[in-house]
C-alpha cells in the first residue's frame, strides 16, 4: 500500500519543474524519518515528495512577491521537512519556525544537522518586538513559540505556510491563526485533510 502511494506521488511530479531539482535538495531528513523506495535510480519518500509538490505551491507565490530576499514564517513545522526542502531549494530566504515542544526541539535540530552553514536559533526568552527583529536579523532560521508570532511588525512575512496542522485545532484556534495570517503576511499557503477529528474534542469530525 504505502509504495503504491508512493508510485502516485511520483507520477505526479516526475515531469514538475521542481523534479529537476532533485539533486539540491538535502534528503538524509527525509530517509530518517520516511521509508525509502528507490524508482527510475532515484531514491525518494512519501515525505520528500509530498514537500516537493508545496515547495512547487510556494514558488507560485514567491514569483507573486516580486522580492529578491523572503521572510517565510511556518507555523506546525513539524520535525521542519517543509524547511527543509525551502531552504534547499530557495536562496536568500529567512525562515521563522512557530510550533511547541517537543516538535520544534527536532525541527531546530535536523536543520542544523542539515545546514552546517546556517544560523539556526532559539528566540523562547524574547518578550520585546525589537528583541526580536535584532535576533531574526542575526539568524537565517528562527525557532520561537506561535504566540511570539505577534511580537513581529504587520505584513512582516511575505509568506506564510502552514501544512497538515490547522485541520487539527479547535474553530477558535483557526480563526485566530487566520487572523495572524492576515495581520503579519502577505501570501498563504495552508494544506489540510478533507475531513478530520479532534479526538480529544468529544471525538468532533468535521471537513
């Protein structure tokens, strides 16, 4: 089942653009936490190539900024296999990554196992807006809390991202991060299950 999956994904985005790109991107995060499947002397992951086809979303909006230089903000970055693949294929881009313990703790680490050359900090300890721009500006990736996000100037972000997390909040939880969205970016990209549940909500589905 999951290497027919697999053989779908990769029917669908042999012949993309962001296929060709294949030898950029740093694939040892995906191979950890990903079963492997080698097809056409290529070896890929469900994982890998699921964030191959939203870093194709994202370029749409990248080409719709019109700016040399992204400020992209992630919030549910999960163990940061979206950043990963942004930050392979993109350059000049700042990153800031907003999820909790203990996801963030991993996504800061396979990245700086990743990026030997970047910058990757912690900014938990800032409660002051210029606390944080002096360290967004000192860093290439930028770990913090969601709640942090507001310490952030308005439409600071060209992009906003966020996958495979919203369909898990309660409704007040989204419209709140929906109106993050609106103040501090200017693009969005979200990507959610059809139909999902909370199941530490009284077990509530819905689509």
């Amino acid at each position: 089942g999951y290497n027919l999956v697999l053989l779908i994904l990769y029917e669908n985005i042999k012949n993309k653009n962001v296929f060709k790109s294949y030898d950029e991107i740093k694939k040892e995060i995906y191979y950890e936490y990903s079963p492997k499947l080698k097809i056409d002397g290529k070896l890929v992951t469900q994982h890998m190539l699921s964030a191959m086809l939203e870093y194709e979303k994202i370029k749409i909006l990248d080409s719709k900024s019109k700016k040399k230089s992204l400020n992209i903000l992630e919030i549910g970055s999960g163990y940061g296999r979206t950043a990963n693949m942004v930050l392979s294929l993109s350059k000049n881009v700042k990153y800031v990554l907003a999820d909790f313990p203990p996801a963030i703790y991993f996504a800061k680490k396979n990245l700086e196992n990743t990026f030997k050359d970047k910058k990757i900090a912690y900014g938990f300890e800032i409660k002051r807006k210029d606390e944080m721009i002096k360290k967004f500006n000192e860093s290439d990736v930028l770990c913090i809390f969601p709640h942090q996000i507001k310490l952030f100037e308005k439409k600071f972000f060209d992009i906003s991202v966020a996958i495979g997390c919203l369909n898990e909040m309660k409704k007040k939880d989204i419209d709140n991060y929906m109106k993050i969205f609106e103040d501090y970016s200017n693009f969005l990209y979200f990507k959610v299950l059809e139909n999902s549940a909370l199941p530490f909500a009284f077990y509530k589905y819905y689509s």
